[in-house]
C-alpha cells in the first residue's frame, strides 16, 4: 500500500473516533455513539475508498505495475473493512475499560 492510501486509511479512522467523541460529548452512551458514528461515516468512508481502487483499476493492464496494482486494491479494500469494523470495536472496548480504571 503506498503512501496516498495510508494517509486515506489514516484519517477514515481519525475521523471516526472524531465522530465518535462528539457523540459522546452530546451525552449519548457509548455503544450509540459508536453505533450512530459508524453509520454517519460509513458512506464517506466507502466512496474514498472505491474512487481509490478505481483508480487502481487503470494500471492492472499494465504488465510491470499489475501487481502493484492488485495489492493496492486489496490493501485498501481489507484495510477499510478493518477501518469499519475494528476501529469502533477497540475504541468501544476501551471506552468500557477507561471508567473502569478510574474507579479502581
């Protein structure tokens, strides 16, 4: 994956717990939090990643670049499924553990 899709991945995920920290600051518990930020940023998040491996499509037919572009496909579409689905999942996890902590 080069440097252009990582720092796309990147800030999908910083967004994302951005969202998720303004959710919670308006006072929503965090498995909604979670819940309504995944939902409000799982379109932008998918378009970004589509328009890149569309533009990764041009250089498949390309002999010497092919497998490169193969691997940037693959490397964002697994890297944005894992944006979706773990990144709000730790950062649940840690939102359980974090008051947890206080108390103890």
């Amino acid at each position: 994956m080069n440097f252009l899709s990582a720092g796309i991945i990147v800030r999908n995920s910083i967004l994302l717990v951005d969202f998720i920290d303004q959710e919670l600051a308006a006072g929503r518990a965090p498995a909604e939090a979670v819940i309504r930020a995944g939902a409000v940023r799982a379109r932008p998040i998918v378009l970004t990643a589509l328009a890149a491996m569309i533009g990764a499509l041009f250089i498949v037919g390309d002999p010497i670049f092919n497998g490169l572009a193969v691997s940037l496909i693959f490397g964002i579409l697994v890297s944005t499924l894992l944006t979706l689905v773990v990144i709000p999942i730790l950062y649940f996890s840690l939102l359980r553990v974090r008051p947890q902590q206080a108390q103890g």
